[in-house]
C-alpha cells in the first residue's frame, strides 16, 4: 500500500478535486436515540430536494442507529448542513476497508491521504472516537494513540509558523469504527456542537433538552398533526414551562424549513478544512439567507407564546429569539409571560380564538421540581391535562385544531394525560434525555371522520 507524503498546496488542490469532488461520496448523519425512522425521513426529503437530485442514485444505510446516504454528489453535505434540524452531527467517509491486525491499521494509517482532509497550517484539538467492541482489535486506547502517532507525524511541521496569538485551536471529530475486519473512518463536518443553534450561548439558566433533541420532538408533532389534520400551519405555538424557549424556538425553525440561519456566526469543522467548497456553500447560504429575509415567501404570522414561572428566564429567553432571523422571516408575534402553566379554570380564551394551535410541553420533574410540594409531579400533570382538555375541548366546539406534544417523566404522568384527554387522537413514543425513559405523548383535539 502506497505512503502519501504532505504535497504542495496546488497539488492538493487538483487532487480534492478529483478525488472528492468529482467522486460520489458516502456522508453520515448522528441522531438522537429513538428517532431514527424519523430523520431517515428527514434526510430522504433533504436529497430528494437537492438540486439535481433526480440524477443521483443515493441510497440509504442505517448502521447501528445511524444513518448513511451514500453515491451522493459532494454539494449534498452543504444541504445537509443547513437544513438537518435533527441530525446531531454531519459527517463525510474518509475510508472503507478491510482490516484483520495492527499491522493492516498501520499501514492503512500510512496510506489515507490525510492532507485532502485536514488542515496542515492549524492547531488541532483532536476528538477520537473509536468503536472496536466488535473486533479482534478491541484495545480501543491502543487504536486511539496508534493514530496520534501517525498525524502527528505526518503534520509535524505545523503551526511552526504562527504566533501565539492565533485563534485556538480547531476542534477536530474523527470517528475510527471496526467491525469484525471491516473499518470505516469518518470526519466530522459539523464539529462537536453542531447540534447546538447558537441561540442559547447567552444564557446563564439550565437548559437541558439539547436543540437536536428538540427538534426531532417538534418534527414528529408536525408530521402527526399532518396526518390528523388538513390544516398546514398553526396560528399559534404554546410553549407552557418554556424555561429558556428551546421547545419555542426549534417549532419557529422547523416551520420555517431551515435549521441554521446564520452561516457567517457558524463553528462547524468543514470551513476550516481543505476540501471546503467555498463557492458552493456560500451560494447555499445565500439562498439561505434569502429565505430568511424575504416575508413574502412565509406570509402566515405566527404567534409564539411561552409560559414560564421564573422571571428571571424570561428576558435573555426572549431577546435569544427575537434577535434571530426567524422574526424577518415570520413577522411573528413572540411573547413570553410570567404565568403558572397549571393553572386550569383560567382565561384561556386568548389561546382559543385560534383556528389552529400547537402545544410543547417539557413539565418540570425531579429535581426540577420544588422538594417542598409532597407528591409534586403528579398534581402538576393531572393540573396541566386538565387545562390541556379545557383548551381542546373549547377550541373543537369551532370546529378548531388543537395538537401537541407533552413529555412525561414517569408512566403515571402518561396515564394521567391519556386518561384525561380520552377520546382524543393519541400518541406515546419513548427515547431517552439524560438516561430517563422519558415518554413523548402526541395528542390532537381531532377525531377520527370514518
């Protein structure tokens, strides 16, 4: 197996072009625990809709709950990028082969062209990841140094020139996977917080549902209130118990048909690296962009409500959405108020003028709730389905659309909500936040019509 040695940056170039560009790619998408049906179906809808598609013969793989696309062209990678609202990272194969020993690794090592995919001028903040468990070459630790070695000294002359005032250091995912004697190696394009937004990096209050996360929740209320409902779009989102409104703002996301808005404030790897298609991504970011800036394309206003009992989340919760591109694109109505959410027998009656509402519901538990109220979570869910059933219950008396999803700790805070909006349309989904089982119970106002 021939050793590649560091080239000249002309070189380079013209083999990134013929050996990436002008060759079909396989790319990998991570997803949340629980949704992989749902993001097969997002990432088929996202190179069915690329420019070309209909000339591509991508297929795709689920592996051991990922998913891969592969004979897809290179530009795909930037829609992937922009609109993967659930993926929790983007990755592109660097290699696919056999090996049986540590010698094969090796020499394996020695052969990739390392320098068409990683930067030779910038520090590097390496994140190794390696699978093994299936393999005789199990010693993971012993893979992990076996490939330090090897970049380090394929890239030993670099940084030598830069001073120590350069930007840190880039941070760097490598995925090593052997099965048996097959091995693929993969690089991150997204970067280790791909799935984070950016809207959350003011804020200085707990935030622990993760934005791809959420945004898997919110697509899957959206596909079931498709399915249950005609009526496209709502009117209103209600987000009671918003706390810093991720729930909030990734429905604003997924109803505006984009994940990231703005490509120039972005962390990911990919811009860093060599193989960057500079051309390509920005004329997808423009047209991203465009998308974002011109109301005329989403002319519905949508109104965004949240419901928090902590005022001190309330104000940078607030100013982390509307400061975002998502108000020029909806010219919406964002309101977040100080309000118990389980207050039941309330004035809802701003909630039920209109024609179609959606709910997302992340009800405090655990810890998160008060110690001081015996029995806590219980009374706080049969409070909040009953408010939940006044709602629908008015709403289906105009013939009005009322979906949503709440998410339950514990069996009994399911039961309570299934019991209580009996006769409803329902749904219950499992995955897992933080090692909880946690329950997704999807529900619409609207009954079957046989």
């Amino acid at each position: 197996m021939k050793t590649h040695l560091p080239d000249s940056g002309v070189n380079i170039e013209r083999r990134i072009r013929k050996h990436i560009y002008a060759q079909p790619q396989t790319f990998e998408v991570a997803v949340p625990p629980g949704f992989l049906e749902l993001c097969e179906r997002v990432l088929l809808r996202i190179a069915s809709d690329m420019p070309g598609a209909e000339k591509s013969e991508f297929k795709i793989k689920k592996k051991n709950g990922r998913l891969q696309i592969e004979n897809a062209p290179f530009e795909l990678c930037h829609d992937l990028l922009f609109f993967g609202l659930p993926f929790a990272d983007v990755k592109i194969l660097v290699f696919r082969g056999r090996c049986s020993n540590d010698e094969k690794l090796q020499s394996i090592l020695d052969a990739i062209e390392w320098d068409l995919w990683i930067p030779s001028d910038i520090s590097i903040d390496w994140d190794l990841r390696v699978d093994s468990s299936r393999s005789q070459l199990y010693n993971e630790s012993r893979i992990k140094e076996k490939v330090k070695k090897t970049l380090q000294a394929r890239f030993k002359n670099r940084n030598q020139n830069k001073s120590k005032s350069d930007s840190s250091p880039l941070e760097l995912g490598l995925d090593f996977r052997l099965e048996r004697e097959s091995l693929e190696v993969l690089l991150s394009l997204g970067g280790r917080n791909y799935w984070q937004r950016g809207h959350k990096k003011d804020l200085r209050h707990a935030a622990p549902l993760r934005e791809d996360l959420a945004g898997c929740i919110v697509q899957r209320l959206a596909d079931l209130h498709s399915e249950w409902s005609s009526t496209k779009h709502p009117s209103l989102v209600w987000n009671p118990f918003c706390g810093t409104g991720t729930l909030l703002y990734e429905a604003a996301l997924n109803l505006s048909g984009i994940a990231r808005l703005d490509a120039d404030k972005l962390t990911w790897s990919y811009p860093h690296l060599p193989f960057f298609k500079g051309a390509s991504f920005q004329h997808r970011a423009k047209k991203v962009g465009e998308l974002i800036s011109s109301p005329a394309k989403k002319p519905q206003v949508i109104h965004f409500l949240g419901e928090e009992k902590n005022p001190e989340v309330i104000e940078p919760a607030l100013r982390s959405f509307s400061e975002s591109g998502l108000v020029s694109l909806f010219a919406p109505k964002v309101e977040i108020i100080s309000q118990d959410s389980t207050q039941s027998g309330g004035d809802n009656s701003s909630i039920v003028a209109h024609e179609c509402v959606w709910l997302l519901a992340n009800p405090p538990f655990g810890l998160r709730l008060s110690n001081s109220t015996q029995g806590g979570t219980e009374k706080l869910y049969r409070a909040f389905a009953q408010r939940i059933h006044d709602v629908g219950n008015a709403m289906l008396a105009s013939n009005k659309v009322f979906s949503g999803v709440v998410l339950c700790a514990t069996e009994e805070n399911w039961l309570t909500l299934k019991k209580t909006l009996s006769g409803w349309r329902q749904r219950c989904e499992h995955f897992t936040l933080g090692g909880l089982d946690i329950r997704a119970f999807y529900f619409s106002n609207t009954r079957d019509r046989k």
